[in-house]
C-alpha cells in the first residue's frame, strides 16, 4: 500500500509538471558577441553585456522574493497583475556545440537566454539550431546586438528588417531564411573615421559611455523584454522612444 501510494503521488506530480511544460510558451532571448577574453565589454559586444544583466537581474529578482516568501517568484514587470504571475519553478544552464544557454522555467512561460560561441559573423548556425532544438517559434525569438547608427544609450526594438551592414544579423538572416524577427538595438555610435570601423567596434567604451549604459542594461533592456514576453513584439514596440 505505501509503494502504492507514493506511486500515485508520482504519478500526480508528473502529470501536474507535464501539464505545466505543455502549457508553458517558451522564448529565447539572445545576445550577439564574440567569445573570448579579449572581447569582453567591446562595443561590439554589447548583446552578450545585455544577457549576462539580464540573467544578474532574474536571479536577484528570483532570490529577493524567496526571501520575502512571496508566492510569485517572477521578474519585475511580469507579475505586475494577477493575469500575467507566473511562478518560479527552476534554473538551468549548460553549453552546446554553437551557444551556451540559461534556462528559466515559470508555470507560465520560460525563457533561454543565450550567447552564440560562433563568433559574430557566423550567428546564424548557432541561433538556428536553438530554434530547431527547443521548437521555438520565430516569433518567441528576440535578438540583441550594436547598432552603429545610433549614439550610445539609444535603444530600440524592431520587429523585422534587414541587416544594414551588420555582418552577424544577416548570417542569422540567411540561416532562417527571413528578416522576421524582434531584434533589440543598442546604439554604439561610429567612429569619426569610417576607414576605422573595424577596429572601432572591437574597443570598450570610456567612462562616459559606460554611465549612459548602465541605466540601458539594468532598466529599459530588462522592462523591453519584460514588455516583449506579456504581450508580444508590438506591443513591447510601444516603449521605443
């Protein structure tokens, strides 16, 4: 009778979490970069800045409200109303052949934050293949990178679009075969030399730059993707200025 009954609670408790997983809308969040030391916090690199914040902040946000024993251990603006609390089930991590991921599972949803091990000009092959693994939708995806053609602190989410010269956008633009996809700009500004841009998106930022930033990677990136997985691109969209 006791193996019985915790045969019973087994199978409860399995149903119960794989009702869960059938349920949960997944997304992946993904930050574009080079690997590697000497790349680290290069203008060019702002994507993997983005995802390693965002990962900081879901942590911090998981481990404040356990500590208040709150019932919703969820990000900041995802359990802004009763609708949208989703609870905090586990954390994950690990490393594949193209990318290394992050996993946050919720009862409702649960998100991949990811860096490609690629290098930049080839993150298509990394990002198509989390999508085949994890049967995302193109729609669930958001990718972050830098965008020369805004000043430094300037951010903006698109919902499509071409690469407009940025090598590592129209990899992943090839590899899926479509420009249909949310990307998170963040501007890093061009060098007053153009013959220099090579070398300019492989520096780091100065102390001013890193002020602006700071607000960028700590608060609009994180309420951006916040906004994108409760309602979706569009209306995510909305917090473009």
């Amino acid at each position: 009778i006791h193996l019985l009954k915790n045969s019973n609670t087994f199978k409860s408790n399995f149903y119960k979490n794989f009702s869960i997983k059938i349920n949960q809308k997944k997304y992946a969040i993904v930050g574009l970069g080079n690997y590697g030391d000497r790349y680290n916090n290069t203008r060019h690199n702002i994507g993997f800045n983005c995802i390693d914040e965002l990962i900081a902040l879901k942590r911090q946000t998981i481990n404040s409200n356990s500590n208040s024993n709150s019932n919703s251990n969820s990000n900041s603006n995802l359990d802004s109303n009763n609708k949208n609390q989703s609870i905090f089930i586990s954390e994950s991590f690990g490393f594949c052949k193209n990318y290394e991921w992050t996993k946050f599972e919720f009862t409702k949803y649960s998100i991949i934050f990811s860096k490609p091990f690629t290098f930049m000009n080839l993150s298509g092959i990394a990002i198509s293949q989390m999508l085949k693994t994890y049967s995302l939708p193109l729609s669930n995806l958001l990718v972050i990178y830098d965008e020369m053609d805004y000043e430094v602190g300037k951010i903006k989410l698109k919902s499509q679009g071409g690469a407009n010269g940025h090598n590592g956008v129209q990899n992943i633009i090839d590899h899926l075969s479509t420009d249909k996809f949310a990307r998170l700009k963040i501007g890093i500004d061009r060098p007053s030399d153009p013959a220099h841009k090579a070398d300019y998106v492989l520096n780091k930022f100065n102390s001013q730059e890193n002020l602006k930033l700071q607000k960028v990677l700590k608060e609009r990136v994180p309420n951006y993707i916040d906004s994108f997985i409760i309602g979706g691109v569009q209306k995510a969209m909305n917090l473009n200025k």
